[in-house]
C-alpha cells in the first residue's frame, strides 16, 4: 500500500470515528427541547387520553415536556402521511392504531408504507374487540352462532364501519363458513352497541364491552384478537373457534424512519416503564382499556405480518385499489 493509499485510509477511518462519536453524542443529549406526539384522531378519545397520560409520566423520565398534538383526518391516514415526511431526529412521533397501520393502507393508496416509512417504539394498549350478542341471545358460543347463519338465519353483525378491522374479519368467516351474516355499519362502537342492545342487530363486533358483560346485558362469544382478554379468560378467540382469521388491535407510538436507533431505544425503555407502571395501568382500567406491551420489534413484526393479512381480506371482497 503506498503512502497515498495509507493516508486515504486513515482518513476515511478517522470520519468514521468522528462519525460515530457525534451519533452516540446525539444521541446521549437527546432530548434537548420538547417533543411532539402526534395524535391522528381528534381531543377526548380514549387514544388521544391515554396518550396524554403517557405523555405527562414519560416527561420528568426524559427531562423534556411532551406535546399532544391533535391532526384529525382520513381515518388518521393524514396525520400519519405528516409525520412520515418529518425530520427523523425523535422530536416528532405518532401514537397511532390498528386502522392506519395496516386496514386503511390495505384497501387504498395512503401516501406512506407503514412498514418502510415508520420505526416502531412500542406498543402499550389495544381493546379487545368482541363478538357480542345480547344476553338473551339463543346463541350460546361462536360455534352455535354460526351453526345458526348456516341453517337458513340470516344474522345481522353492526360494526363502528365498513371495511374496518372487525368487518374484514367476520366477513372472512362468512366467506369461509358460508355463514349469511349481513353487515350493518354504524357510526362507532357505541352506536353498534346500542343497536344490539336495542335487537336492531343480532350481533355487535365493537369493544369496551365489559361492563355490559359484566352486567349481563350482553353475552361475549369470542374475541377477534390473536389472544384471549386476560377479563374473561374463558372466552376463546375466532382462531381457537376454528375460524382462521383475527383482529389483533394495537395501540401504539412510532417514528420516522431513519430515526437513530439509540433515540428509538431511549424512547422504548422510558414509554416502556410508564405503561408498565401501576399508576398507569390503573389510569387505563378507569377508561375501560388494556395494557397491551409489545417492543418495537414485536409492533413491527405486528404490523408487516397484518399488512399482508388485510390486503389479502381486501383483494379477495374486491376493495383493494
């Protein structure tokens, strides 16, 4: 190697160096002015609250205030094409949900790719969605349910709206049974709920239905998620009923890609610690919501893997675009 070469070398090594110390620093000061969570539905609902709760314990962990911001619109889809395109310095994140992570990118362009756009934090809640009848219901179980919409009943199912998560996934179990169960949208769960309790609907597929469980205005006959809801850990999934489809709900705070890896981990371990926290989780029970932990890794694989599920749902009922 002649002394040219030698000098390059050591000075390509050298950037490298400096490189390196400069990201590691970046990271080691990092936060050093407030940071922003972005929220893409409006004030008041349970992901914009339980948000700002994690917002105000994560503040003095981090030595930074942290800022709410509501971005409501397109189904949270705008928001979510906003942060994509921010500086990936840790300063702007989103705690968003199951819809536009992977339903609403699975049936229509969006503007951003989900998986290669953001860099998952982790997740910390997700409601359980339920399939609900009311408790005077002949239907004793999901497998009875759908015995009955085989032999000739045709059943009625109101969701919080069409081609949502919990549409997708009882219209898989139509297809796939040959079960006749006729969708009936509504404008959210609340008003799905009262249309079953009102015998409007057969069958309600919404969740913060425990109380109405509990109360034994309503009978829960299986949950849509990938696991049981730890409130009534007898009630199985669609997928232990036999029906291979789920809705698995996530709650959870992402960035942009090409965030530094060591922020992205500073930011896991101290969200990580407040949704772990007792004062957290008992926050969360008064809304009536889990908490759902998974890393970063966990939301990401969550993501990729329901992505391709949805779109797959979506092209075979002819509303993928």
């Amino acid at each position: 190697m002649s002394f040219s070469q030698f000098k390059k070398l050591t000075l390509a090594l050298a950037a490298g160096v400096v490189g390196l110390t400069a990201l590691f620093a970046s990271a080691e000061e990092y936060p050093s002015r407030p940071v922003t969570i972005v929220v893409p539905y409006g004030a008041g609902g349970t992901t914009d609250i339980s948000a700002r709760k994690l917002a105000a314990m994560a503040e003095p962990l981090i030595g930074q205030p942290i800022v709410v911001e509501n971005r409501p619109g397109g189904s949270g889809t705008n928001a979510m094409r906003s942060v994509a395109a921010a500086k990936p310095d840790g300063y702007t994140l989103i705690a968003t949900t199951s819809s536009p992570l992977f339903v609403t990118p699975a049936l229509r362009p969006v503007g951003y790719d989900p998986v290669k756009d953001f860099v998952p934090i982790l997740n910390y809640s997700g409601p359980f969605h339920g399939v609900l009848v009311k408790a005077d219901s002949p239907y004793q179980n999901i497998n009875e349910l759908i015995e009955g919409a085989k032999s000739g009943s045709t059943l009625t199912y109101g969701t919080a709206g069409a081609m949502g998560g919990a549409h997708l996934a009882f219209t898989s179990v139509s297809r796939e049974t040959g079960a006749d169960l006729q969708h009936v949208p509504f404008d959210g769960g609340a008003a799905a709920t009262a249309a079953v309790l009102g015998g409007h609907v057969n069958i309600s597929l919404v969740p913060a239905y425990r109380d109405l469980v509990q109360d034994s205005q309503l009978r829960l006959l299986a949950v849509l998620d990938g696991t049981r809801d730890p409130d009534f850990p007898d009630v199985p999934t669609l997928k232990e009923s036999g029906y291979d489809v789920e809705f698995p709900s996530v709650v959870g705070v992402v960035a942009p890609a090409g965030t530094d890896p060591a922020i992205v981990s500073k930011l896991e371990q101290v969200f990580t610690q407040v949704a772990a926290s007792d004062e957290y989780k008992a926050f969360m029970a008064k809304l009536n919501q889990p908490v759902r932990i998974m890393t970063g890794e966990e939301l990401g694989e969550t993501i990729a893997r329901n992505l391709e599920t949805y779109r797959a749902l979506a092209k075979e009922m002819g509303q993928s675009k």
